[in-house]
C-alpha cells in the first residue's frame, strides 16, 4: 500500500525538460515532486553528447539567465569548445560544448538532489487524475506504480521519448523510451481520457563505437578553440581537460551496403510511421533522399573523458545490427571498429502543441502543463528551454497570477513557444536562428541583459549569478565611457572616438589597441562592438516592435459565428474555429489567413480596436 | 546544406507593421467630412459620410429623398447666433447605395473659400471629423463597395499629371488579366527570394557543413540577379508607360534668336513670351497648352535659348539665362517632342541639336527652319539641303502654312507614339505604388548582394530578404499585417 503525500508541483520526467521546469518551481518556493525511473539518469544525454549549436546555444544562454541549469552543467562537463559562424556576423555566432555524458548526469543529479524545496522520487508513473470544479476540470493528483499517491494542484510533464516508446533496430523491437529503460504507457492513457489527441513521432540514434578499435591516425583531428566560451554567467567552478573530435566521410562503398538493405530498416517498410526530425535524418533516408550526394561528413565524437564510447554524428539509424556493423566497417578509420550499442528508432507519443495555450498548460485540464520532447520538438536545449517556460507558467499558475505572454522580441525561447503555440508543427521542431525575425537582436552575447529582468522579477536568479550579470553591466557601461573619451587619429585632419572607430565594418574590438588587461569578458567586448556596428539596424527594429504592440490592440470575438460568412472559405473558418485566437494579430499568424479573410473576420468579429467598440465597427 | 529545404523555417511573421489602417478603422464610427472639389471655381462639393447624419439636419434642415437633390438653407447655429451661411444644393446618397456604403450628403455650394472655411468648422462642431487622405475610399473598400486594387488603380489615376485620355481609361479599364499576369511574375520572384534566403540560412544553421557553403552563397546571388533582373525591367515598363501616358510635352528649342518665342507666338496667336532681337531674351520658360489639327492635347514649351551647351560655357553675366538654359535642359527630360527652330541662314546649330539628340536619345524631333525669305533657295551653294526645303519658312509671311506644318506633324509623331502604348497593353503594367516598393526591393536586393560578397556579415542577408520577400507580398497585397492598406489609401487626396 503506498503513501500520499502533497505538493504544489509534480514534474514527470527528470530529462532536460524536467529538471528546468522543477528547478524553476522550486527556487521560486513551491515544493515540488520530480519523479524518474532512475535518480542516476537525471539530465542524461540520450543521444549526442554536446551542448549548443547555432540558435541552440542561444536558448541555453537564455535558460541560464533566467537561473537554469543546463548552460552551468554543460560548462562544468566540458571536454571541448568551438564557436561557430565566427564570420557570418555577431547575431549568429554560437559556441558548441562537448561534454562528458557521465559527469554532465552525474553533476546535474547532484545538484538537482541539493536544491531546495525539491524532492527526487524514483518511481514510475501510473497515471494522474483530475477533478470537476464549476465546469472546468482542474489536476488532483499524480498515481504511482506502488499505489503511492502525489496529491498536487499542477503537473509538468515531460516524459520525453517514453510515452508508448518503442525502439526499433532492424526486425527487433523493445518496448522503451531508450535504451536500458522502460516505457511509460499508463500516462499516454490517461492523456487520452482528457480529449488530447497524441500523434506518434519517431527520432533515432547512431550506433556508439568503441574507442580502441578506431584508427584514429587516419583522420582529421578537430580541435576546440584555445579560448574556452562559457554558456554561463555564473564564475565557473572547474574545468575539465580537453579533446579533440575526429573527422571522416561516408564513401559510395557506405552508400552500396545500406542501399542493398533499404527492405530491412523499418523505416522504409512503413512500420515506423511517426514523422522524424528531418533536420536529424537517418543515414538510411539521407541515402535515399540524395542519391547523388557521393559522400556525408561524420564526426566522431568522444562522449567522454573516462568512456570508451565514441558517438558518430550523422549516423543514425533504424538498420538491423549486423548491417550497422558491415557499412560502418566500409568507412575510413573504422574499418576494424567494434560496436558498444548499435544504433536504434524509437516511436513515441506527442501532444499537438496547438493543444496547449501559450503558457504551456493544457487546453483541456487546468494544471496540466507539457514541456519538451512530448511538444513535438528535438533537441536538448528546446526542452530546457520549454521546462524553464512551464515551470514558470505553472508557478504563476499556482499563484492564480496572468501567464506571461511569449514576447518573440526578447528570445529565442518565447519564439520556440510561440511558434509552437500559434502555428503549430507537424513534425520535430528544431531551433534555427532563421526563425526568428528579431535575429540581429536576440545575440549569445546579450542574452543575460534580455531575460535577466524577467529572471529577477521571478526571483529564479541567485546572488552569485546577480552579482556577475552587475559586474558586466558595469564593466560595458564602463567599456564604452572608456571607447567614447579615447581617441585615435584617422587622418591628416580628423581624430574620432574610438568607439565612432568601432562602427566602421572592417574593424573590431581586438584592432582598437586598448590594454584590456583588467579583465574585461569577451562576451562585454563583442557586445560593445554590436552596440556600435548595428545601432542603426537595431533602432530600426525597435521601432517596428512598436508599431507591432500597437497592431495587438484588436481584440476578437469568437463568441460570434464565423459559419456562412460570405467570402470566408471553410477552412479559414475551422481553423479559426480550433485556434481560437484572441487578438487581430494572432489571427493573422494562422497560415492560410489572407488579408481579405482577416479584413472580413475583423469586420465581423472585431471586439474594440483601441476606444471603438464592436458596434461602430459593425457595418 | 543545399540538400535540405530551409525555407519552410523562416520566421512566419514579419517585425514590421504599420499602423496607418489601424487609424481608419478606429476613425470608422465617426462621421467624415471633406472639401471633393477644387477651390476656386464657381461651385465647392463637400462631401459627408457617416453611418448616421441625422445630425446635419440642424445646419440643412430635412434631407431630399435618397439618390434625389434638393435647394436647401446652409445654416450655422450657436447659441449666440444663428444665421444664413450659404444657399445649398444637397444630394443624398443613402446606405449601401453610396460611393462609402455609408450614408453620404454632399453639399455643393458657393466657391468661396471664406464660406466653404466656415461650412466645413460648422460640420465640425457639429461632430464631424475631418477626413484624412484617402479616408472615403478606405470605407468604400471596407464596406465592399470597392476593390482594393480598383483603390489601388484609382490613386495612379489621380497622381498622374496630366494623364492622357486613353491611358485613363485604360486604367480605369484595367482587367484581371493584366493583374494574374504581375501576379505571376512577382510569385516566381517570390519563391525565388525563398529560395535564395534558404541557402544562405543554411549556410548560417548548419554551420557545421562547411562543405556546402561556398556554393550555397554563389546559388544565392545568381537568385538574386535573376530576381533584380525581373523587377527593373517591370520597372522599366512603368516608366514607359507612365512617359507616354501623360499629355505629350513638346519643347520648342533653338539656337538664341533663331525664331522660337515669334514661332510660339504664332502657335498661340498671342504674345506669349517676350521676343527681343537681344540674344537671349528669353529669360523663363513659357508653357501653353494646345491642341493639334487631330484634335490631340498637347503642352508647349518654350525654353531660354541654348547656347554652346556643349561647352557649359556659363559665365557671371549670364547667370540668371544660364538658369533658365538648365532648366530648358531639365524640360528636355520631361518632353516628348522636340520642337528645334534654326536659322536657314546659318548651319551651327547642328552641332547643339547632335547634342541634344545623343543626350535624349527616346525625344522625337520636329525641325523647323526660320527666314526663309532671307535666303536664296536657288543658289546651290546655299546650305540648306533640298529635302528641308518644305521645313523652311518665313515666320512673317508664311504664318498660317507654319502653324499647320507644327500641328500636323505634332499628329503624325503622336499617333506613332500612340501605338506604343498600344503595345504595352498587353504588359504586365504595375501602379505607382507598386513602383515604390519594388525601386525599395531593388535596394534591399542589391544590399543583399554586399551581404553576399562579403562586404557585409551575411547574417543581415535574413533581414534584407525577408523585407525583399514582405515588399514584394505587399505589392501583390498578400499581407494586411504589413498594412499596405493604409498605405493605398494615405496617398489619396483630401476628400476622395
């Protein structure tokens, strides 16, 4: 017979979603439940072991600002570091950290086990239930398999790849969210009493090598940069020696041995049905999909300092074990390699993010909150930042406060929300920085000045972590007074600031010649030079958000039928109909909304604009 | 990472929106007012719209029956007074049969701007707005009275000077075939500005394949010739269009004292301009307007004398004539015919008119030979070439037979030009409007290229690509979020 006990949160899952999302509700001082099947897996690195990438990289900085865990641990776990995009400009520049896949789990499961207000169960869960409160159903409470029962007013879920997951490697199938773990089938049934319609979606991941049968002489080394960027604010506590990653290439000889197995990927044969994340494909499908392609770059990266497993990015697949073995053996470098693990699909259940509103919280449950993998997104950094956003919006929640309404100017994180919440995706979800239309504003290096303001009026952030962001305000301010009163001859007749020196495209910080040596982080100088390079850009952007919270004035109502409208197509109307948006402005970010739909549903359904009211618009 | 479509993850939404329309739809409650006609003739229409005018009955007394006119009493009542304003013929148009859809009153009465001034602050007072630019049409198109590319078509009408009678009404005319045709043309230009910003974001998210970059930034900037090829020459139709559409302009030009203001003044039958036998007398332009045999209106222009313009000798003394000499060379711009008088006594001028042709290669040239009577035609060594000899007269005595040279040739050069316009019917033909947006796409288009070049972080190539992708949706007006709208519709005068 189990227990019963209380909390303000339960949070299902303890992956990279799940730890955010609990961290977020406890610092804020709601006890909190976050249950796994296994303490020791606590942020574990199912698939690849890095932090970061272009646009990735920018969520984790976000996730830090606001007092998250994942930019801390992937520094502390850091076995090498390289920034991308260094040339294409400062907006898309991002830093990729691999990190030692033990020491990052290990390290996150003990700090999350010391945070405050937060309890870790090890349990599996057996589903949760709800209650009728005037007409509207609210979340009781969270059923363990030992019969204990979690007595709370909200749940965060985020079970990741274990909803119904089911692993696929060439004709063998195991039930499970990964490898070594099991599935969690009873939650996908309670989900499926509260009107939420799952969707199956597939991911994969690539076989893992042992290091000792690899001839790594043969290959390219890649190095991390000697300089070693911190996704962090906060002073980092240790550092980990560094390695390098090693580079080869599939060949057509690759090519010819997986082509000839094609009928064997379940893949291929139709019994994988959910849609994959096209931008993580199976090698399997990029064969099939470019033909002509005569080779794909793999890198081979080390997942960790005392680990014998070597993960080869780009080599994911569903194909049976002996085939995984064969084509890789045709790859140079690997032709003696020995497989740890081979590589695998797994099919699992998904929430239409359309289903939820932009705080996270389930349509159709009150206190029902998803987060994650489960949202139809890839990617460790999406799911952080996804658990960071839950867990804010449950703890406003359970406060009876107003969500926050996704602000797509300040984050990539609220764009990620956004996108999911107002346009929805059929497929895995990945960050881009193409997403978002404020790319020169939303930067790595000020991510800390954009959501610090949001963390510290949540009261998310530490005292260490105000005490640095403080200290590269100042040292910025302090940076530019510096740039404004130095000056630097240009020519016979004119000497300017350095800081007007700055703004000219071809130079940078490191030309201006300036002792830095009392310590000025990296991060304050390359903003400096964006504050000069891109003022008139980024004014110019300010401007249009203005103009774009003026647009948001217009609100709808859909009390109102849109059915028989003359000019309004029906399928205009049924998505009216299932998105319920509420201003003009989210109407117009429905796909396939023409202006002259959206000037006849105004006309119609048009609320206020400003002080008119719905009568004077009624023509 | 060409290999993969990039383009269905853009940003969805665009970071610009304009508010213009949201301004006349707040302002859709309150009724409108506005001046329709010109001030300074004989009669003022104001024109009111509002979805209840009952309270204009305070000022005009009842309202004739709807579609019908009536003679009403204008009057302005405040408390301290009560008096006649103006004697007025009123129409009213009722709901939905207005040009708004709203109820409409017009009101034509005196010319007099001190009266229309004190109507218009009488409507105010009592409760009327005055309308903004283009406000009557925007209501029109919101209550489905009009279509938002007629809105479109009829602004070109108005801003097009001195539009030529059959180009207007081939604007008015202008049919849905014309517009699929732009339509198709600038979609294509649209799924290439897709394409192109796909492979340089790829270039930029997958940063990893280093492979692929090079040649995805290359494929980008041949897209983005390709797209800038397209748009300058729909660009180019318009000015050729817009060049002949508009009444032709036939500039009278001429070596100093060759004969110009006498042959004006023979076209017009007045004393125009003033002629003088001091070189360079004519110290402004004089412009008149007429009408050719064929019944063809027509502007003539008479300009200062030109002077060595190849030289640019321009020195102090002559300032004030070299002022009116650039100008002349200003209204060459604008012209369609050139109108050149020599003197049959002298050929130098032929250097000058070689000039002026090389510099004004599209111009169409009338030549037209003075003082014919001064010279001995018979003698062969005289200059004159036998083939002029019909273009020679004598400005004093052969008056009537010089005008109807002029206004007969002026039929012949229109009615080949006449035919041009013809032609481009068949064009893909954008308004003004779309003239605009697409010089900025051209812009953004070609900051894109430095982007791509290297001379600018290629990151901003997003930006100037979604604004090439947004503008062109504007153009086609595909997007109400950008709020093009507003900007049809700003660009109207008061009162239509």
């Amino acid at each position: 017979m189990g227990t019963q006990s209380n909390f303000d949160a339960v949070v299902i899952g303890a992956g990279h979603a799940g730890v955010e999302a609990s961290r977020a509700l406890a610092a804020r001082g709601f006890s909190t439940a976050l249950i796994t099947f296994d303490k020791k897996k606590v942020g574990a690195m199912s698939c690849n072991p890095a932090i970061g990438g272009v646009a990735k990289s920018h969520l984790v900085c976000e996730v830090d600002a606001l007092g998250g865990m994942m930019g801390r641990v992937a520094d502390m776990s850091a076995i090498q570091s390289r920034r991308l995009n260094l040339k294409k400009g400062p907006a898309v520049r991002s830093t990729r950290s691999q990190c030692d896949k033990d020491h990052y789990a290990n390290t996150m499961s003990f700090l999350m086990s010391n945070v405050e207000n937060l309890q870790l169960i090890e349990a599996e869960v057996a589903g949760f239930d709800w209650i009728d409160v005037g007409g509207s159903r609210k979340i009781s409470q969270v059923r363990l398999k030992d019969g204990s029962i979690l007595k709370t007013r909200s749940v965060v879920l985020t079970a990741g790849t274990f909803m119904r997951g089911l692993m696929f490697c060439g004709d063998e199938r195991t039930r499970g969210g990964r490898v070594g773990d099991s599935a969690a089938d009873s939650i996908s049934e309670s989900i499926e009493k509260t009107g939420h319609k799952l969707t199956r979606l597939k991911t994969g991941t690539p076989a893992r090598l042992d290091s000792r049968s690899i001839d790594f002489s043969k290959l390219d080394t890649q190095w991390g940069d000697p300089e070693k960027r911190q996704f962090s604010w906060r002073p980092l506590e240790y550092r980990l020696p560094q390695l390098s990653c090693y580079l080869t290439y599939t060949n057509e000889r690759t090519h010819d041995i997986i082509r000839a197995n094609f009928h064997r990927t379940p893949l291929f044969s139709g019994e994988i049905q959910g849609v994959g994340p096209r931008y993580c494909p199976s090698v399997e499908d990029k064969i099939r999909r470019f033909p002509d392609r005569a080779r794909h770059q793999i890198f081979l990266e080390p997942e960790g300092l005392s680990s014998n497993f070597v993960y080869p990015n780009g080599m994911s697949t569903s194909l049976p074990a002996d085939v995984q073995l064969e084509f890789l053996r045709s790859i140079e470098g690997l032709e003696r390699v020995e497989l740890l693990r081979p590589g695998y699909a797994v099919e699992y259940d998904s929430f239409d993010p359309m289903e939820l509103d932009h705080g996270f919280m389930s349509k159709y449950i009150e206190g029902l909150f998803t987060a994650g993998q489960i949202n139809r997104t890839s990617g460790y950094e999406e799911a952080a930042a996804q658990g960071l956003w839950a867990g804010i919006q449950a703890g406003l929640w359970l406060q009876e406060k107003d969500f926050i309404f996704p602000d797509r100017s300040r984050s990539y994180m609220e764009t990620l929300v956004d996108d999911l919440t107002s346009v929805g995706t059929l497929e895995p979800y990945r960050m881009f920085t193409s997403r978002s239309e404020y790319r020169l504003h939303l930067r790595e290096d000020n991510a800390a000045e954009r959501m610090f303001g949001l963390g510290s009026q949540l009261g998310l952030l530490g005292d260490d972590q105000m005490r640095s962001f403080d200290l590269a305000q100042q040292s910025l301010a302090d940076s530019i007074v510096r740039l404004s009163s130095e000056r630097i001859r240009i020519d016979e007749n004119r000497v300017i600031s350095l800081f007007e020196y700055l703004r000219r495209p071809e130079v940078c910080w490191e030309d201006l010649g300036v002792d830095w040596s009392d310590g000025v982080d990296d991060r304050v100088l390359e903003r400096l030079e964006v504050k000069a390079k891109y003022e008139g850009y980024l004014s110019k952007q300010d401007l249009e958000l203005k103009r774009l919270r003026e647009a948001k004035e217009m609100e709808l109502d859909l009390s109102i039928s849109l059915r028989d409208t003359p000019g309004l197509s029906m399928e205009v109307i049924e998505k009216v109909e299932k998105y319920r948006p509420k201003t003009l402005l989210e109407l117009s970010r429905i796909s396939g909304v023409t202006p002259s739909a959206l000037l006849t549903i105004a006309k119609k359904a048009g609320r206020k604009i400003g002080n008119v009211s719905r009568e004077t618009l009624q023509s | 990472m060409s290999e993969i479509n990039h383009t269905e993850n853009f940003a969805t939404k665009s970071a610009t929106v304009n508010s213009t329309s949201l301004n006349y739809i707040k302002r859709l409650g309150t009724p409108i007012a506005a001046l329709a006609s010109g001030l300074g003739g004989p009669v003022a229409i104001v024109r009111v719209s509002g979805k209840d005018l009952s309270f204009l009955k305070q000022s005009i007394g009842s309202f004739p029956k709807a579609g019908e006119h009536a003679l009403r009493k204008f009057r302005s009542s405040t408390l301290e007074n009560d008096f006649l304003l103006d004697e007025v013929l009123v129409l009213y148009f009722k709901a939905p049969h207005s040009f708004t859809g709203e109820d409409v009153i017009e009101i034509q009465g005196h010319g007099v701007p001190a009266l229309v001034d004190s109507m218009l602050a009488e409507l105010q007072r009592l409760g009327c707005e005055m309308a903004m630019a283009g406000e009557f049409s925007f209501r029109a198109v919101w209550n489905d009275k009009m279509s938002l590319e007629a809105a479109s078509r009829l602004q070109m009408l108005f801003a097009t000077e001195g539009l030529g009678a059959s180009s207007a009404s081939r604007l008015l005319s202008f049919t849905k075939s014309h517009d699929s045709k732009i339509q198709a043309l600038l979609s294509d230009c649209i799924q290439s500005t897709l394409k192109a910003r796909g492979r340089v974001e790829a270039a930029i998210d997958f940063a990893e394949a280093e492979e692929e970059q090079a040649e995805d930034i290359a494929g980008a900037s041949e897209r983005v010739a390709d797209i800038r090829h397209t748009l300058t020459q729909l660009i180019n139709t318009f000015e050729v269009f817009t060049q002949n559409a508009s009444i032709p302009q036939v500039v009278v030009a001429g070596l100093p004292n060759a004969g110009k203001s006498t042959l004006l003044n023979v076209l017009c039958g007045s004393e125009r301009s003033i002629v003088s036998a001091l070189e360079g007398t004519t110290r402004d332009y004089v412009e008149v307007s007429l009408k050719s045999l064929g019944g063809r209106n027509f502007k003539l222009i008479d300009t200062a004398g030109l002077r060595n313009l190849s030289e640019h000798s321009m020195d102090a003394h002559h300032s004030v004539e070299s002022l009116g000499i650039k100008k002349g060379l200003e209204l060459l711009g604008g012209a369609q015919i050139l109108l050149w008088v020599w003197d049959a006594r002298s050929q130098t001028h032929l250097e000058q008119l070689n000039f002026i042709k090389k510099s004004h290669p599209s111009l169409r040239v009338i030549e037209i030979g003075s003082h014919r009577d001064l010279v001995n035609l018979a003698d062969k060594n005289s200059d004159v070439a036998e083939s002029r000899v019909e273009s020679l007269f004598s400005f004093v005595h052969d008056q009537k037979k010089l005008r109807e040279f002029v206004l007969t040739q002026v039929d012949l050069l229109e009615a080949e030009r006449e035919l041009l316009l013809n032609d481009l019917n068949d064009e893909a033909l954008i308004s003004q409007r779309q003239r605009a947006l697409l010089s900025e796409v051209v812009v953004e288009l070609d900051q894109t290229q430095l982007c791509l070049n290297g001379m600018r972080p290629l990151e901003l190539v997003g930006d100037h690509l979604r604004e090439v992708e947004f503008k062109l949706r504007q153009v086609l007006g595909q997007d109400l979020g950008e709020d093009y709208i507003g900007e049809i519709f700003s660009q109207f005068c008061l009162g239509k």
